[in-house]
C-alpha cells in the first residue's frame, strides 16, 4: 500500500506556537523533491509535546497542503487507546489515507493488551492502521507473532519497524497476510532491510533530503543495488547524525542549514543540539552534498 521515501514530518515552531506557514512550504517542497507520502505527527513531529488540538491542526494543514498528490498517514499514536481513536477518528473526516499508532508506550502493555489495543482501534474506525514499533522508545515490543496475528485484522495494513532486528524483516514476510507492507523506521538500516523484503522507509533523514532519500528508494525498487549502496554511502554519515543528539534537535537544525530561515524551535523537554552534535550534522550534510 506504501512505498518509497516517507518522510516523518518535523513540526516547526515559531514563538512557541505551530509555524503553519514554514510547515505549508515543507510540505510541498517534500513533494517536489520527490517523497511517496507524508508523516505529519510523528516522533520526529514532537507530538508527544502537542495538545490534541495542535495535534489534529498539524494532520489537517499537511492533508490540505498535498492536495491529494501523495498520501498523508497521520501520526495517531497514544498510550491510551480512547485518545489513539480520537485521533485515528479526526484524521479519517481530514482525508487521511492511513494512521501511524505506535505500541502504546509507558504503560508497558503485555502481548495480549498490545493486540487488543490495535484490535479496538479496528473496530473503532475504518482507518487503515499503519504499526508502529519502537521499542526503544515505548519500551514494549510489538514481537513477531503479534504483528503476524494483527496483520489479519483486515484494516491493519503495515508496519514501521524500528526495532533494529533486520531478521524480523523476514519473518514478518513469512507469517503476515498478503499484501502486508514492510516500511523501515531506522534509516541506516534502509538498504538492508530494503534487500530483505521491505518496500520503503519512514525516513528522518528525509526531511533534511528528500530527493536523495526517494533516489535510494528508487534504486532499491529497481533492485539497482550498485547505485542503491552508492546513495547509501552519501546519506549514511546523514542518519548517524540525525541522532548525535535528541531528535529531532538534530533535523531541525540540518533543515535550518538547507531551508533558509526555517525555525530551530523546538519544546520543553527538548533542547537544541549540543555543539558536537552540530558539527556533525555539518560535517554529514557537506558529504551529502547538500551544502
């Protein structure tokens, strides 16, 4: 259902509120360069920092703004179901094409609860579901068998995996439904999970270059794998350096470097990157080519 470089979209701040303009011109910039669809509302978004109402602003201005040239999948995670709803139920009305819901995060739910969060979700909207695992950050683990089993619930379409295991890539080809999409959520791991079955990355990267990150994800589609580890070897000093610092300090600074005048603005907890961290960003982009 997706493929190609998926950008998680950063959410620009000006003066502490949403800088709807900046984020209009990224949105469409994204889709000059070339990226496949669009991620509002993600990590990378700081949606954890949003109140609901941002939240559902930030869906709304990218869904507006691609006018239907790519799909929006709209961040729509929550550790507490009736607020995932909530959100899934928002971006529906808005024209999403899907939801982005993370494993429900702090609460630390067993295998059991993880479906059946997932499995009220389904019943609660016609939405299709897009899994989001990362356990380095929810500390839950949405495992193998459980994403075998939610694939068959018939609005459950596809999975961002950010654990890191290249293997699962695998098995989750092997004991998914049909059809069921394999999108990487770590960047550096793209080519690899690419080359096990995966068909397309929501990228961090991306945000910073767009145009070379759906270049790579072309090539990996063809199964140009010489041109595919060439682009590779530009983007990957790019990954490493997205997150030399809490993200999305990093991102933000490198679009700041690449957009001009585009806002650094990030909120509490978050920080602006160290001086080492911005060195390397510097350091990634001039190997990129990008500056």
């Amino acid at each position: 259902m997706f493929s190609g470089s998926i950008p998680a979209l950063v959410t620009p701040f000006r003066d502490g509120s949403f800088a709807e303009k900046e984020f209009r011109a990224l949105v469409d910039w994204q889709i000059e360069q070339g990226s496949s669809a669009l991620v509002p509302c993600g990590t990378t978004g700081e949606s954890s920092t949003l109140s609901n109402a941002e939240h559902h602003r930030v869906i709304e201005v990218c869904i507006e703004q691609a006018a239907g040239r790519v799909p929006v999948i709209a961040g729509c995670g929550s550790n507490d179901t009736t607020n995932a709803l909530l959100h899934l139920s928002f971006s529906s009305k808005s024209g999403a094409a899907a939801g982005l819901v993370v494993a429900p995060y702090y609460n630390r739910p067993n295998q059991e609860g993880i479906y059946a969060h997932f499995e009220a979700l389904t019943k609660g909207t016609d939405l299709p579901l897009v899994l989001y695992n990362v356990p380095a950050r929810t500390v839950t683990d949405i495992k193998p068998e459980t994403v075998a089993a939610l694939s068959q619930l018939p609005t459950v379409v596809a999975i961002k995996d950010a654990s890191g295991e290249i293997d699962r890539v695998t098995e989750h080809r092997l004991t998914c439904a049909d059809g069921f999409c394999l999108l990487s959520g770590v960047d550096e791991l793209s080519l690899a999970f690419n080359a096990s079955g995966g068909s397309g990355c929501i990228s961090v990267t991306a945000n910073v270059a767009p145009k070379l990150c759906s270049e790579f994800q072309a090539a990996c589609a063809a199964g140009d794998y010489d041109k595919a580890r060439e682009l590779n070897d530009r983007l990957y000093p790019l990954h490493k350096a997205m997150f030399t610092d809490a993200s999305p300090g990093p991102v933000k600074y490198a679009l700041s470097r690449v957009i001009d005048g585009f806002p650094t603005d990030l909120r509490l907890p978050m920080t602006p990157p160290s001086e080492a961290s911005r060195k390397a960003v510097d350091e990634a982009l001039e190997n990129a080519g990008l500056v």
